[in-house]
C-alpha cells in the first residue's frame, strides 16, 4: 500500500544556459532578504535610520557565510580531507554545508565592524535583526531539502520525506528534520517578536532569548538525524554545542537584565540628532535682534534698559 510523503526534487539544479540556478543557494538568497528586510523594520521602529541594517549586513553576510563554512568543514574535515576525498570540495559551498554556530559567530564579527562604522551599539542591532535571522534559518533549511541531506530516522508517517538513493544515502522515507527546524525557527522569530513587545526587551536581550529558544529546538531535532557526526559522551557534537550556547544565552539574558534594565532610548545618534540638524546655524555676520520687552522680562533686563534710556536723555541747560 502506498504511503503519503513529501517528495524530494528530482535536481537541486537548474541549467539556464551555463549558468547553474542552484536551489540550496536561492534558499539563503531569500533568507537574507527575509532578515534584512524585517531587521529595517524593526530597526526604524527603535529610532534608527533606514537602510542602516542593510549597511551593516554588507559586512555580517560575507563574514558568516565564511564561518558557516568553516566551522562545518572543521567539524566535518573527514569529507574532505579523509582518504580518498578531494580538499578542493571543501570551496564547494554550493553543495552544502554551513554550520549556524560558526555562521552566527563570525558573522558578530562583520556586524561588530559594520557597527563600529556607522557608530551605533552592536546589541541594539542585532535585537532588530533577531527574528529576522530565525526567518532567515527557515528559509536556508530548505535548501536541505533540495540537497535530500539532513534528513532524520526511516518512518513512515504521512509527512516523511522520500530520499531516492545516492551517494552516503540510501532510498527510503525519512523523518523530515530540516521541515521541523523551520517550523522550529518560525516559532523563534514569533517568540521573539511577541517578547520583545512584551518585556520591552533592549541591550542584546531579543538576540539572546533567540539563541536560547533555538538551541532548545536544535537540541532535540539534532538528536533525531542519522548524517555521519562526531560525538561525545554518546552525544553528537551540535547537541553539546546546543547546551553551552544556551546556557551563556541565558545568562547573559539574566546578567544583562540585571545590569542594564530597559532598552536603548537611542540606537542611532545621527537619526536621533537629524531633527536638530536641520536647523540653520547661526551667521555671524547676521546682526543681533533687540529684545523685546515684555511684562514678563526680568527686572534686570528693564532696569539696564532705564539706564540706557536716560543716559541718551540730555540734562536741563545742557545741548
């Protein structure tokens, strides 16, 4: 009898020509877009300037794709460079293989340079971009899918996933782990958000309830996956990586609450000062009003005023 499934694609191809359309590289083209495009939001809603996340994602992006990478090929290194396996695949991002940790770390580093740039807090920005990079994971885990790798234990429940044989895999319906982390992370990105109205939530607490309420998913989806990894203790790598992230996630959340309570009145000095920039400054060759006197001058004021005003005055015999 025939069982319900969610079919794989044939290809994770397409030829336009000689251009390759990958679909695993289209996943993390809309998920950057996704995040950068919620993060401007966010941002200008916090009193920031449009386009600032944008600026800063030209340095963040690049900088955690290069530790995506490097972080699954350092924990991965027997696939490209055990016996009989090509180093050069390790350049080959297009096949899959970014690693969150290392994307998520090294990508601080851009953000922290772009940052630094355009003078604003490092925390403040990455509280605006939070939901969006847990949009941006939903997205990217999609391109396991057209990739049929990061797959879960055999089932047959109606929403497995069919993997047709290949190269390290074998035919069969399959737990779809990359289908739960995305559900798992559109979850996050709406935690986020709610908390973060909620609790009014500033100095890098958004981005820490973030990482915390995703090493929660990741730990047990993690648990479930059949793909080749290093473990320790009877645990895989990612699911001790999972616990300590959490646990600095969370204290720095409780630290940080304790240490600096609310969130940042400004996030941006250039936006926040804008409005007084637009006054004229003041010419020097422009000459001073007289004051107008009033009821309510101050009696210092009038009292030189008198004086002024009889010193002009001549006496009686006098021309």
């Amino acid at each position: 009898m025939d069982i319900a499934y969610i079919p794989s694609p044939s290809t994770g191809v397409i030829h336009l020509g000689p251009i390759p359309l990958r679909g695993y590289a289209f996943c993390i083209i809309i998920g950057v877009f996704v995040a950068v495009w919620l993060g401007n939001r966010r941002w200008i809603a916090r009193g920031g300037k449009p386009g600032t996340v944008a600026d800063i994602a030209v340095w963040a992006v690049p900088f955690g794709l290069v530790g995506g990478r490097l972080y699954h090929v350092i924990t991965d290194y027997q696939l490209y460079f055990g016996e009989g396996r090509n180093w050069v695949d390790a350049f080959k991002i297009w096949e899959g293989g970014l690693g969150i940790w290392g994307a998520i770390a090294l990508g601080a580093v851009g953000a922290w340079i772009g940052c630094r740039l355009r003078g604003i807090p490092l925390p403040a920005w990455a509280d605006a971009l939070a939901p969006g990079i847990a949009l941006a994971q939903a997205c990217g885990r999609w391109g396991n899918w057209f990739n049929q790798e990061l797959y879960g234990r055999a089932t047959d429940l109606p929403w497995a996933v069919q993997i047709t044989a290949g190269p390290n895999r074998d035919a069969g319906t399959y737990h779809p782990t990359f289908l739960y982390e995305s559900l798992w992370c559109i979850g996050v990105a709406l935690l986020v958000i709610w908390a973060d109205r909620r609790f009014t939530l500033g100095h890098g607490r958004a981005f820490a309830l973030y990482v915390a309420a995703y090493c929660v998913g990741r730990g047990w989806i993690e648990y479930m996956r059949v793909d080749e990894a290093h473990h320790i203790l009877g645990l895989r790598l990612n699911v001790w990586t999972s616990i300590v992230v959490f646990v600095l996630a969370v204290v720095y959340l409780v630290l940080s609450a304790k240490l600096r309570p609310g969130r940042e009145k400004v996030v941006e000095p250039v936006a926040s000062g804008a409005e007084g920039s637009d006054a004229a400054p003041a010419d020097a060759d422009t000459p001073a009003k007289t004051p107008v006197l009033t009821k309510d001058t101050p009696a210092e004021i009038e009292s030189e005023s008198e004086t002024k005003d009889e010193a002009k005055t001549p006496e009686p015999g006098k021309r």
